[in-house]
C-alpha cells in the first residue's frame, strides 16, 4: 500500500480499552499504519462526536475519510479491505464457528467475568465466579490447536486477548484466582502463547500503568474496594 | 441448486419468533428450500440440546448436518453460501454501514421498544415510549431509499423486520402509537414496503393468531396487564 493511503487509517480511541485494543491488534496483524487520536472520554472531542453521533464511543476507525463504529463491525471492516493475513478462515461454516466464538467471548464471557470485580454483594459475587468458571470450560473445551484461529491469531483470538490479558487484570485487583493451570490447563497455556506472540507484546499497554488506571476504574464503579 | 442438497437445510424454530423469522426470510430470499422444524421451548428437543447445547435457543440453521446459530450470525452464513440476491452490498464500506444498522435494531431499537409493552412502572414506561420516538427518529433519519438496502431488501431490511411487524403488534397490544406516519413518514411507507413485499408477505405468520400467542407473552411478562 502507498504511504499517502496508509495515512488516511486513523482510530480514535483510549489506552487499555480492549474493545480499542482488538482494533489495533488486527491493524497490526495486517500490517496497516494508522495514527491513534487518544479520546478523553470525560471531554470527548467533536470528531468523536461527528464521526459516532449515535454510541459517541471509541473505537472509531477512520479510512478515507469514512468512519466505521463498534468494534467487532470494525474487525470486519478490515478483514474485507486489508487481504493479506487473513484473521477469519475462508469457509462460510469455519466463519460462521469463529463468529459465534466472538459472539460469546464478547457478549457472555466478558460481561459474566466482569461481574466477579464489580458486584458487591457477596452471594451475587460467588454466583458470579461459579459463572465464570464455567464460561471458562466452554472455552476450555473448545480449545483445539494453539490458537483459537489454529496456527495463527484468529478473530476469536483477537477479541480473546480481553480474557488474555484483562481477565489476569481483574483477578489481580479483586484478588481472585479464575484462570488457573490446573483448571483450565489448555485456555491458561493459550494466554500465554497469546500475550507471547510479538505484535501482542509490542501492542499491550504497559502493565504498570493500565493496572493502576484500571483499578482506578473498577474502584469507581464499585466504591468500596 | 440439486435437490438432494436443498433437502439437507433444516431450520430449528418457533412462529412468530421476529429471530427465526428473518432466517426464514433470507432463506426465501435466496431461493433455498428448507425444512422447519418447530420447536416447543417449554420442552426443548434432544435435537436442539444437541445442537445449541451453549445458548438452547432458536434459530439453528443446520445445512448438510453442521448447525449454526445466533440469528447474524445465520445471517451472514447465508449470505456467503448461497450467493444469489445479495443481502449486503459488496463494497467493505457500505457493508460496515448494513451491519452497524443491524446491530443498532438488535441491541438498541428493539429492547428500548419492548420496554414500552413489559415495564409496569409508569415513569419507567414514559421513559422508554420517549426513547423509543429517539431510536426511531434515527432509523428515520437513516432511512435514503425505498428499502435501507437500496431498491431491494438488504441485511437491514431483514433484522427490521421485527420494527415493520413486531413493533405495530407490541402498539396494538399495548395501546400505544410509536411510529406514525406525522412523526416518521419515510419509515412509516418503509413498514408498508416491507409487509407489502411479496416474500415477506408469504412468509410472515398469520397476523391474529399470532397476535394472539404475541399478547399471551406479554401477558406473562407483565402479569398486571
């Protein structure tokens, strides 16, 4: 791709979203250049209220002066205009698997996990951890190669890095144990081949920072932690 | 398409769900024969167990024995296997667009409208009929063409069709009037384009019974109504 296209991909959005981060990732995997405008979501910018009117949330991909909300619309976008490292198989039913798995991580896993750091009562709490232990099977008993996406990070894996790599997050603030070795022995050795793999690495936010910004977060939304 | 190989589509479903129904729809699109088999969600079949064990939920497309479900998910299984009458346009940017809409009428437009019909507490429910004139302005304002998809029915026009015959359903019901031809004009002669199409008027449910078994729910939802 010619420089001056490259320079036309922007993304709005903020450091240690994992809804901004699956975007960046696939960006990377597909080699695309682009330039981070980092939103300030307690003053969100014009642009971000021009380009998202409807959500006037990040992340928002730009290309060619066209703006593309909602993340896992987003990844779509990019698999059909970047070819190259193909992050959905090529087969309607493999897609349509992938797609499902997305749905899952996104829709079930995340929201179910997210409960065990942000609900204080404490029976709410434990129903919330058993949840989790099992959307984590389901997980774990779909786990069949190194990545969800077989050799390669996938679709799956890429809205999965939320599990990867913010699930050991909220464990570590709410100190809590869910993904362990002995539980989930394949879906544990899969975050770490996960945060392992070099455009991961090279993506992440700094952990230091994140953690201390993401408690900060969970402790708003939940104030006595 | 051989015969042998229409035989082996099978749809896993309930009349008068709007999820089932925009499968069913595309399936007719696409010229694809298919079996429905009727599911009693009281008691769910060893079939559907077997082949939704995560979610247990209708629709489940099943072609040549592999079983795909969530409904866009379906949806989008059908537009790349079959590849006659195009739901989605082909351009990666138009076909953001199509899906971002789609999820739009999913997750916001059609919880926002059937909190009108299932709230009791008043204040609650003035809230939610003034969204709900808010999520349809939108829809109004989006609205360029005959259809959303252009001059034919696209993705958009499909999942909306839980706004074109769900929502006067849920009005009837409830007494209420939401999208009238003053407030929205352009969506208001969309519905009657949509319900007056001859595919969408083949396959849609017979308008009392259903209106029948649609009230018993809401009956249910909201006991005092």
């Amino acid at each position: 791709m010619a420089e001056n296209e490259e320079e036309k991909v922007k993304l709005l959005g903020v450091v240690g979203s994992p809804f901004v981060y699956r975007v960046q990732l696939a960006l990377k995997l597909k080699g695309v250049q682009y330039e981070l405008l980092e939103e300030n979501l307690e003053h969100k910018s014009q642009l971000l209220l021009k380009y998202n009117p409807i959500h006037k949330k990040v992340p928002v991909l730009v290309h060619d002066e066209n703006p593309i909300t909602e993340s896992l619309v987003i990844l779509e976008y990019i698999e059909e205009t970047w070819k190259g490292n193909p992050i959905l198989p090529q087969e309607p039913y493999s897609r349509a698997l992938a797609r499902f798995w997305t749905k899952f991580i996104d829709e079930k896993c995340m929201s179910t996990i997210w409960k065990t750091a942000t609900t204080l009562d404490e029976k709410e709490r434990e129903k919330a951890i058993e949840e989790s232990h099992e959307v984590l099977q389901i997980l774990e008993n779909e786990l069949k190669d190194k990545f969800f996406g077989g050799e390669t990070l996938g679709l799956v894996d890429i809205v999965g890095t939320c599990v990867a790599f913010w699930l050991p997050a909220i464990e570590q603030i709410v100190g809590l144990e869910l993904l362990t070795s002995e539980k989930f022995p394949k879906l544990y050795n899969w975050t770490h081949q996960v945060l392992n793999h070099p455009f991961v690495k090279e993506t992440l936010p700094p952990r230091e920072p994140f953690l201390a910004a993401f408690k900060a977060r969970i402790q708003i939304l939940t104030p006595s932690k």
